[in-house]
C-alpha cells in the first residue's frame, strides 16, 4: 500500500521519487489519488499556515498557487489546457483528439489556464483573509489543504463514471483504476472533513463541482473518449469547486 501511495505521488508530483510501474501497479493507482491530493496540499500552503506573509491573504494565496503549480509539474493545468483548446476548436471526435496531441498551447487552453488561476489566487485570499478569526486550531488548518484533496476526489468520479469512455494509454491505466472501492475512498476523504466541520461548505462544493464538471462529462461523450487530459481538467476544476464551496459557505 505505501508503495503504491509513493509511487502515485511521484507520478502527480514533485515529492516523491518518480518511477517507473508496470501496468498493474498504475491500474492501482487512482485508489491513492485524494491521500495524494491531501499530502500535495498541506505542501504547497504550508509557508501560508506557518505565517509566512501574515497579514496579507493576497501574496500567501499567490504563494499558494505557485507552490501548486511547482509541486505537480503543471501536469494538470497542461490537461486543462489540452481539453480546452480541443473543446474550443472542434468536438468532431478525430478532430478533437487531434487538437489534444498537439504539444503547442493554442488561445483557448491559455484563456482557461489563466482564469482557473486567477480563481485559485481569488478564492485562496478570500479564505486565507477568514483563517485568523477562526479561534479553533484545527479549523484554521484544514479548508485550504481540503481543496486539493476534493478536487483528486472529483478526478476519481469523473474516472468512474466514465469507465467505458477511456482511452488507451498512461492516463488510461490511471482512470482504469477508478473502481468502486477508489471511489468510496474518495467520497470518504474528499467530502469527510468537510461534512464534519464545515457542512454547508461540503454542500456548496458539491453543486459547484456538479456544475463544473458535467460539461466535462458531456464532452468526454462527445468525443468518445477520456484520458489523462481530462483527468487533469477535472482536478483542476474540484479544486475551484471546493474553494468556491468555502467561501460560500463563510459568505453566508
């Protein structure tokens, strides 16, 4: 099981080994996506829980979202940018998946790259800005890491309900371990702390991933298939789902 664990924390980021697996080891993979998500998450905003920049939410969720971006190698904003740009030129299917192999960034991927980021950076002030009048230790602790571990939880969901979509390929192993068990682990990790300290949060960053990630789903129809790419997109968009969640939440 840690084996596992590491090798798919090597595969998603920077803070672990990167090795090789053979295909039975990846079509395991997907159960430790949200652990992963977790762990990535305390990561990147640890100097902002620790202080560093007190005082201004602005500059700690820039930081945020840098040591993000660093730590995943852009693996998934390169998803985004991917599904996007084949979305946004053609959805004939031979077309799409055309698009998508291009290495080359077009108009649509860097437009949706862009406002996801500017979203993060938004989101991640305005919940960094309520942390200091949270007198509970534990409450200060938990909302910003969760969003990372959501937004694995939504990948994992999206990989299941898309089963029968998925292409071959790396991020076809990944999705193909996307089974019952992985997606229960999910719901448990992704939506569990939230449902115990913040339930309105849960319930709002739910409507918002369903939101999100529908038009996801419906494209990966489209085009008849799901990969890797798509996998990418939909962390990214749990990810904004889960901020947009928080602040909703504190907002009422």
């Amino acid at each position: 099981m840690l084996k596992r664990f590491l090798l798919a924390l090597g595969f998603l980021s920077r803070l672990a080994p990167a090795r090789a697996a053979d295909e039975a080891d990846m079509r395991r993979l997907m159960f430790h996506l949200p652990l992963c998500g977790l762990v990535i998450g305390l990561a990147a905003c640890a100097p902002a829980l620790l202080g560093l920049f007190a005082g201004r939410p602005q500059i700690q969720a820039w930081t945020v979202v840098i040591l993000s971006a660093y730590l995943t190698r852009g693996l998934h904003l390169d998803g985004l940018s991917d599904v996007m740009d084949g979305a946004g030129q053609h959805t004939d299917p031979a077309r799409f998946w055309t698009i998508v192999k291009d290495s080359r960034a077009g108009t649509f991927g860097v437009v949706a790259v862009t406002l996801t980021l500017l979203g993060q950076w938004a989101l991640d002030a305005d919940i960094l800005s309520r942390l200091p009048g949270w007198t509970d230790p534990l409450g200060r602790l938990w909302p910003l890491p969760w969003v990372f571990c959501f937004g694995r939880a939504c990948g994992v969901c999206l990989g299941r309900a898309g089963r029968g979509l998925v292409r071959p390929g790396l991020g076809g192993l990944f999705l193909a371990g996307a089974d019952t068990r992985a997606v229960t682990w999910a719901l448990l990790l992704g939506l569990g702390p939230a449902l115990l300290l913040a339930p309105l949060a849960a319930l709002y960053a739910v409507l918002a991933a369903l939101l999100l990630l529908t038009p996801l789903f419906r494209l990966a129809r489209a085009v008849a298939g799901l990969n890797g790419d798509f996998l990418g997109a939909s962390i990214m968009l749990g990810e904004l789902a889960a901020a947009m969640g928080l602040v909703l939440a504190a907002a009422g």
